[in-house]
C-alpha cells in the first residue's frame, strides 16, 4: 500500500513536470497586446478614416470603459463563478462531464473566461486531455498574477462576435452603431450569447435564435443577481436595430487620407498602421473639403459640357426594362441631391421631353429645354455637331440624368435633365504658407471611381504657371524690376545645334514693354529671353529652392513650364512668396500617438526645425506685387471678382492639355489643375484663365468667406466675455478688413509710367505706383523736377 501510495505519488509528480516541461510563458497573456485599428482624425478631432487588417478589425478598450451590466452579461453567460473560482470551476468541469456522458458526444466544456483566455492566446483548440491539464495549470498560475478585471479586459477584447467584429468595442460599433459606453443591457445580452456560437446566434442572420440566446442570458443575469426581474422584462421588451458591419475605412477627405497613410509609411516605415492602433491627427477640414470638391466638381462639368454631349450610354432593344433593372443601380430617388448622376431607361420620346426608368423602379421625364447644353453633340476634341434631342434620342437608350424638380404627389412629373460623367479631371490643394499645413488636398472628381491623387502623383507640365520662378531669378539675381524693360519680339534660339521658336498664345508681339507687363499678359518671348540672359541654371537653381523637387530640363523652355511637375510642388513655390520668403516643409500628419497615450511625432517640432528663408522678404513682396498684377490687368482678371487683394498666375501646356491657376492671398495658397489623365486636348480656348481661374474663385470666395465668419464670431464672444468680466457695455467688434501683401522696410514705391517705366509725377495720365528693393530705383523721367510732389510707399 505504501508501494502504491508512492507509486502515484511520483507518477504524479512526473505527470505534472512532463505536462509543465514545455508549458507557454505567461507574458504574452501578460504583455497583451492585440493588433488594433488605427483611425485618423481632422483637425476638428472628426474620425475621417481607419487603417485596419480585414480579418482583424479590432478596437481594444480599458475594463473601465465597458458598463458594469455588459461585463456582468458575459460572466452569466460564459462563467458565472468568475469572481470566485481560481482560474478553474471543478464544479462545472464535473457537471460537463457527466452531461458529456449522457449525451454521448463533447457538448459542455467547462471552461472558464480564465481558461478561455489562456486557450485563445497561449494553446491551440485540440481536444486532448494533455491540452486541457495545460489549460488548467496555465489558467491557475495566470489568476495568481492577475487581476480578474485584468483577465476580463483581455477576455472581452480578444474574442470574436462575427459580423467581421473581433472584441466588445468593435462588436458594438458593428451590430449597433454605438460605442460600448453606449450599450443597454438588452444589447449587452445580444453580444454576450454571441461567442459562443457567433455564426449560430447572429441577430443578423438567424433572429429567433439570437432572440433566443438574448434571453437565456438574461436569465442568467437575473440567476446571479446582476440585474432584477424588472430590467430582465425591460430588457426582453427592448426594440433592437441590428447592423452589417461598415466596410468602408474613409468616411471623409478620402483623397487626403489615402496621402496620410502614404506619409506614415514614410515617416514610420517599420510600423504597421494596420495594426498598431495609432491615433493620426490631422490639418484636414472636412467641411473645407466638401465645399473644395463641389466646386471642383462642378467646374469641370462646365468644362466637359463644353466638348459636347457624348450620347446615351447604352442602348438596349429587346426586354430593354427587364433588362435595364438588372443591368443597373441606383440609391432610391429619394436620396438624390442636385449633384447626382445616374443611369436612367428612355420609355418614349415627344418633341419636348422623354419618359424614363430609373434602376429603383421610379418614373420621370427628361426636360430637353433643361438639357439644351446637349444639343451640341461630341465629334472630336476640336468638334461638335448641332442636333435636336428629340431626333437623336431613342426608346431603349440609356442616359445619364441628374435630377431638376422632384414632385411628391406623382412620380411621373419629377423632372430630369441630361448630364454625362466627365472624362477630364482636375485636383485641388490648399495650403497655409506660414505653416505648410494643407487644409484640403483633392486628387480628381470622383475617389469612388478613381483613387489617383494628382495633388501628389500626377506630373504636368505647369505652362506659364512656372514663369514666376524665371522672373523671381531675374529680379533676385539681376537686379530685374516690375520696370524693366523687356522686349516682347520674334526672335529664334540657338541652343547648340538646335534652333527654337517660341511665339506667344495669340500670335501677336507688342514690342518693348515693362517686366510687369510681361507677366500679366503671360508673354512668352519674353520669358524665354530672360531665361537665355540669365541663364537655365538659375532658374533650375531657384525652382529647388522654393521646394520643386521634381527633375527639371536644362532647356530653354524651361521658361514656359516645358518640365513636368506636380500640383503640390507648385502650390508649395508659390506659398514662399505668400509667406515672405519663408518655405515651410509641408504638413498633412499633425501629431501621432499611439495606444499608450505616447506622442511618437509632432508636427511643431518638424515645422521648426524645417522653415527655411529661401529668397529675402523683399523678393517675395516684389513678386506677390508682380503677381498682383496677372489679377488686376492680366490673364487672371476673373479673380477680381474675390473682391480683396491676391496674386497668382494662369498656366496652360502645350496643345492645351494642361490648364492651371495657383494664386494666393498673404494667408492662403490655392493650386488648381484641369486635364485629362492620358494627355489629350481640353479644346479651343480652354486655357488657365478659361477653365481653372472660375473654380479657384468659387471656391476661395466661398471659403474666404466662412474664415472671415469664423473669425468675426469668435471676436465677439471674446468681446462679449470682456465686456461681462469688467462689467461694461458690450460694443461689436469692427468688421474684419481683407488683409494686403505689405512691404518690408527695403522696398520703397513710386509712380512710374507703364510704358517706359521711368519714375514720373502723381498725375500723369497711365502711371501706375511700383516697388523697388532700396538702390534699384529706375532713371527719373527726362526733364521731371525731383523737387516734384511725387507719393512714397504708402503707410500699412
């Protein structure tokens, strides 16, 4: 007996070192760390993205944050000893067990959440009796250095609840709609049945069954004192909405999200975003970019409109209904807005209008008065022909249409009009100068149909729009001034063996004029002979200084944007001016942190150290002022419509494939960009001036406007917190006053004569006031008395 007494004493003992030898370490379940979505904000602190892997979408969550009555939800229903047992309940293991035996097969195992957890992390799912002895040693060992609150933390974030959902927080996001702070008792209890047999008791595929389970957990909750018998019969009675899971991970600025994601990649490229939980702020103002993108939008329709009208999108002949509702979709009707574009079934045709289907069943007309833009039908990129709607347009033809007049009583008068999807494209940037943060960046017309970002990936050739930088060498270098006179003559270049002969946009020369001049009217010959004076390799130079990176040709037509650039670049160069010679590294990420609540990058820190004076205050206040011109006597005359002081410049590539407008304010700089992606022609006269000048303006006007707003707003509530504290009359704040580009100290102005640029008296008839750096004064007129009255640069 003494034998058998030691016997199994030591087979015990070996028993328990040979199932311990190879036992996982605990630090895993220890240090817990799971993969976790990474979600990105707008300057606002909007959630506008998430970085995630799709079989892994987790949100992990601290135990405080989950309501008491969800975590007592999943101790009913999976342990209810949790709080007492050691990390194993003999008890249910026993009663397991012999239901196991009665039944014949495994159905009850007995585990614990302690248990559940050390399977889930530390051993695989097999059923053998070694696994479940390690199972219980490991589960014993883990409740001797846990907390049970620490244990349930790493059990409600690690377990799967379907719906592509892996943890509590990311299982109330998906079937509710609701932060786990958020949830009641009776959805606690819906999430709580779920692990058991997520596919089995989803509310979203089986009902009666996830209803079901709902109640026995409930029960149980009310079994262990966790909630009376009257919050059970509330939470039975409770009406539940259930969701699928939102695939989509950008719900704003999508082209600026995709560019955050390819930043991180840059600044951390041995971190995963997808699965690091990082919080990535950003300098992007979604409403910004609402009202940057309608306006981007509806300026290249207008310039797809002006090609002409492409025909229907598909004709169908027989069974064209059936046909039509299976071939295409649609939201419902009720849905659209002003700008939206769908397919649509011609049903009949009359000399003024056409009957048609739309995908969710709902009938109309098309308005041929409203659709008149389309009588001019696309031939070719420099052609179009004349037809009558009516003569052109077939029963069974599919058009697109966008919605004019909605009528609720009958469905058959809501009014429509034809429109097409645009084949050209365009993009936007906006940027602050004195910081480099870009408040909007939009890379084409549509992210859902074309993810191509032409902010940053998309190289064009900038046209005249590159003709500043040339300027800014001539003034910087070789003492050039808004004065100078400069010839604007046909001549041909020699570069080597080659001969080159560039003309202007309108074929005609108008001789000697000022620098001024010249770039107001865009002149290209006389670009191309300051480039030939002073040499390629300045320009080159003075390009990379304001920030263009992309390589650039040592050729002649540099001078008129003959090199490829991207939006971006260009937008940047010409902030320097904005920013008083001042080039700031640009900045889309704000601040990263990761889960632990650690800043891993700041953009402060990036902004100080990178700020480079690249050209001196006075250079960048001589071209804002040259700039100001294209504005007020040149090819950007629309933009005098803002109303307030701004510079900028028009480009247009050769053939007229490329048109550009980037201008600027002292506090803003907008790029815009319109073209087609495979290089082809936007069609007679659509120039920057034409096509990109129109949208910069809507849109800067519009948002120029809600700054001023923004600003006004908050001067009164200041004035008024004033007013309160020192207990005297509330007095309105003045009206904000647009802000001018102001000259530094080294530059003086004086009156001088757009014709020869020599300094004449106030009143002489076409003189016009000019800047000069201090000692680079132009000649006095001939016989002008310097004692003459003549007006200094006027006081800021």
């Amino acid at each position: 007996m003494l034998l058998a007494i030691l016997g199994g004493a030591f087979v015990a003992v070996w028993g328990y070192f040979y199932i311990t030898r190879d036992l996982p370490r605990l630090d895993r379940v220890e240090d817990y760390r799971p993969p976790a979505v990474s979600q990105v904000y707008d300057r606002n602190g909007e959630l506008i993205g998430e970085f995630f892997d799709p079989d892994n979408r987790r949100y992990p969550v601290s135990i405080e944050k989950v309501p008491e009555h969800v975590r007592n939800a999943f101790v009913a229903a999976e342990d209810a000893t949790f709080y007492s047992h050691p990390g194993i309940d003999v008890v249910s293991i026993l009663r397991a067990a012999v239901k196991n035996i009665q039944s014949g097969s495994a159905r009850q195992g007995g585990s614990t959440i302690t248990q559940q957890v050390v399977k889930n992390l530390l051993l695989s799912s097999q059923k053998k009796l070694t696994r479940k002895l390690k199972e219980a040693i490991l589960s014993y060992r883990l409740e001797q250095r846990l907390t049970k609150e620490e244990i349930l933390q790493i059990y409600l974030n690690q377990i799967f609840f379907g719906n592509r959902s892996y943890g509590i927080q990311a299982a109330a996001q998906a079937y509710f709609h609701k932060s786990v702070e958020d949830l009641s008792i009776a959805e606690g209890a819906i999430l709580a049945g779920l692990p058991k047999a997520p596919s089995r008791y989803s509310p979203l595929s089986n009902r009666t069954e996830a209803i079901r389970r709902q109640h026995y957990v409930l029960g149980q909750m009310v079994e262990s004192g966790f909630i009376t018998a009257a919050e059970e019969k509330a939470a039975k009675a409770e009406e539940l909405e259930f969701y699928r899971v939102r695939l989509n991970t950008i719900f704003g600025a999508p082209y600026f999200v995709t560019e955050v994601r390819r930043q991180f990649r840059e600044l951390f490229p041995h971190l995963t975003p997808d699965t690091g939980g990082y919080r990535i702020e950003t300098t992007v103002d979604t409403e910004v970019t609402d009202m940057a993108q309608l306006s981007l939008n509806r300026g290249i329709e207008v310039v797809d409109r002006r090609k002409g009208w492409r025909g229907p999108i598909d004709s169908i002949e027989e069974e064209a209904v059936t046909s039509f509702l299976t071939t295409y979709a649609a939201p419902p009707l009720e849905v659209w807005s002003s700008e939206s574009k769908h397919p649509a079934l011609v049903l009949e045709v009359t000399p003024a209008r056409a009957k048609i289907l739309l995908p969710d069943g709902s009938e109309g007309h098309v308005s041929f008065k409203a659709s008149s833009w389309a009588r001019r039908l696309y031939v070719n990129d420099e052609e179009t022909e004349k037809i009558e709607l009516a003569e052109h347009i077939k029963v069974g033809d599919v058009l697109t249409v966008s919605l004019v007049k909605k009528e609720s009583d009958s469905a058959q008068k809501n009014i429509f009009m034809i429109n097409q999807i645009p084949e050209i494209q365009g993009a936007l940037v906006l940027l602050d100068p004195s910081s480099g943060e870009i408040r909007t960046l939009i890379g084409g017309y549509d992210f859902q149909k074309n993810q191509y970002n032409r902010v940053t990936q998309s190289y064009r050739q900038p046209g005249s729009a590159f003709k500043p930088v040339v300027y800014l060498a001539a003034i910087d270098q070789f003492g050039y001034s808004g004065s100078t006179i400069v010839d604007d003559e046909p001549r041909t270049f020699k570069v080597g063996d080659q001969y080159w002969n560039p003309g202007n946009f309108d074929d005609s020369f108008l001789g000697p004029i000022t620098l001024r001049t010249a770039l107001a009217k865009s002149r290209n010959l006389v670009s191309a002979d300051i480039i030939s004076r002073i040499g390629v390799e300045w320009a080159i130079y003075y390009a990379k200084k304001l920030g263009i990176d992309s390589p650039l040709g040592t050729n002649l037509s540099l001078s008129l944007g003959s090199s490829e650039v991207t939006l971006l670049e260009m937008s940047r160069a010409y902030g320097v001016f904005a920013n008083r010679g001042v080039l700031m590294p640009t900045v889309l990420i704000s601040r990263i942190i990761d889960r632990d609540g650690t800043t891993l990058y700041s953009a402060t820190e990036r902004q100080l150290d990178g700020a480079k004076r690249v050209i001196s205050e006075e250079s960048a206040f001589l071209m804002a002022n040259l700039m100001k011109g294209v504005v007020e006597r040149g090819s950007g005359w629309r933009i005098r419509e803002l109303g307030r002081p701004s510079a900028g410049k028009t480009g247009t590539s050769n053939d007229l494939m490329d048109a550009w407008y980037i201008g600027y304010t002292p506090n803003w700089v907008c790029g815009i960009w319109v073209g087609f992606d495979l290089k082809r022609t936007l069609g007679e006269k659509q120039t920057g001036g034409t096509v990109s000048s129109p949208i910069w303006l809507s849109f800067m006007k519009e948002f120029l406007q809600r700054e001023e707003k923004n600003q006004y707003q908050q001067l009164q509530s200041a004035r008024r917190r004033e007013a309160e504290e020192l207990g005297i009359e509330y007095i309105p704040p003045e009206p904000i006053q647009a802000e001018d580009f102001s000259p530094p100290p080294g530059v003086i102005g004086k009156w001088v004569d757009q014709k020869t640029g020599q300094i004449v008296p106030i009143k002489t008839q076409g003189a016009i006031f000019d800047y000069f750096q201090r000692g680079n004064e132009p000649e006095l007129l001939a016989n002008f008395d310097e004692t003459s009255s003549y007006l200094e640069a006027p006081e800021f």
